[in-house]
C-alpha cells in the first residue's frame, strides 16, 4: 500500500525512544554499543547533510532510519554519482521483527527519494546479518560488492533510478 508508512522528521524529544530502541538486543546486534551509537544519532541531529527519521504505522512509532549526503562521509563505498545518498536503519519494536515490515517502509521511503533528486541510494548492512540483506532485496537493491568501511567489512547494495538502470542506448 503506497504511503502506508509515516517518517516523522526526529527531533530531541525522540531521543529517549531511539535510545530504548538501540539498547534492545536486535539493534544492539548490528548497531553495536548503545552509548556511543546514541551519540552518534544526537550528534547528527542538527547536522545539514542528515536527515533522521521516526518511521511510523498506523499512529505507532517502530523504526528509525537516517539518510545522509554520501559525498560528507567517507564511508569507503567508492565513487558514487553527484547527490547519492546512504541509509541505515533499524526497527526497534521487537515484535515488528520479521514481519515484512523492514522491505516495506525501505521501498518507500527509497521511493520517494528516487523520485527527487538522488540518482542512487546505497546501504551496507553486515555480511553476516542476512535478514537486512533480505530486506533491502526485497525493497529493490542490488548487491554490488563486498567493501571495506570504518566499522569493518561490509555489502555495498544499491538501488539507482530507472535511467540509472537503463542500457546506455535508451538513455535519454
């Protein structure tokens, strides 16, 4: 269902639910420690090229994601085009898990930013952590290839615009 999911814009006064949320043992599994990730996500509350969102269903707050200008952060992903943009993020709502609610909310807000002015979008989930490489397959990424980033290895997977994806013949 198109616009099913809800991204608030985050604020400071949802600092303490995100924190609840990184301490739970899914997030903490892939987030790691939920002190310095806690700082991480205040630190780029009010940072330009970060926009972090609440990720809502049906009036209930269950996820965070962040998007963020790729070209800020050296993320060692490698040349991208101008204007791509990197995700994270994570359901914090145990019982959320596993119900095909990651795909979802991905494919869309992933949508709409297609649509705008990024080219591409790039995540690089953990080799190791299967169900969010699922997720991001299921919301229409393709893995591109294994990278090596400040937090260790990990699987570089992008989703492009149609034009992006077209043979270079049927470019416009």
């Amino acid at each position: 269902m198109p616009g099913r999911y809800v991204f608030h814009s985050m604020a400071s006064d949802h600092l303490p639910l995100v924190r609840s949320w990184l301490e739970t043992p899914e997030v903490a599994r892939w987030w790691g420690d939920a002190d310095a990730q806690y700082e991480l996500v205040r630190g780029d509350l009010d940072h330009p090229d970060m926009d972090q969102f609440i990720v809502a269903i049906d009036g209930s707050p269950f996820g965070y994601i962040q998007c963020y200008r790729l070209s800020t952060w050296d993320c060692g992903f490698g040349a991208q085009p101008p204007e791509t943009r990197g995700i994270d993020q994570f359901i914090g709502k145990p019982d959320m898990i596993g119900c095909g609610h990651g795909a979802s909310f991905i494919r869309q807000f992933v949508d709409e930013m297609l649509t705008g002015a990024a080219p591409r979008v790039v995540t690089d989930p953990d080799p190791a952590n299967h169900r969010a490489i699922r997720a991001y397959e299921k919301a229409g990424f393709e893995r591109d290839r294994m990278i090596n980033t400040p937090d260790g290895p990990a699987l570089l997977m992008r989703r492009e615009t149609m034009c992006e994806l077209a043979p270079k013949a049927f470019r416009p």
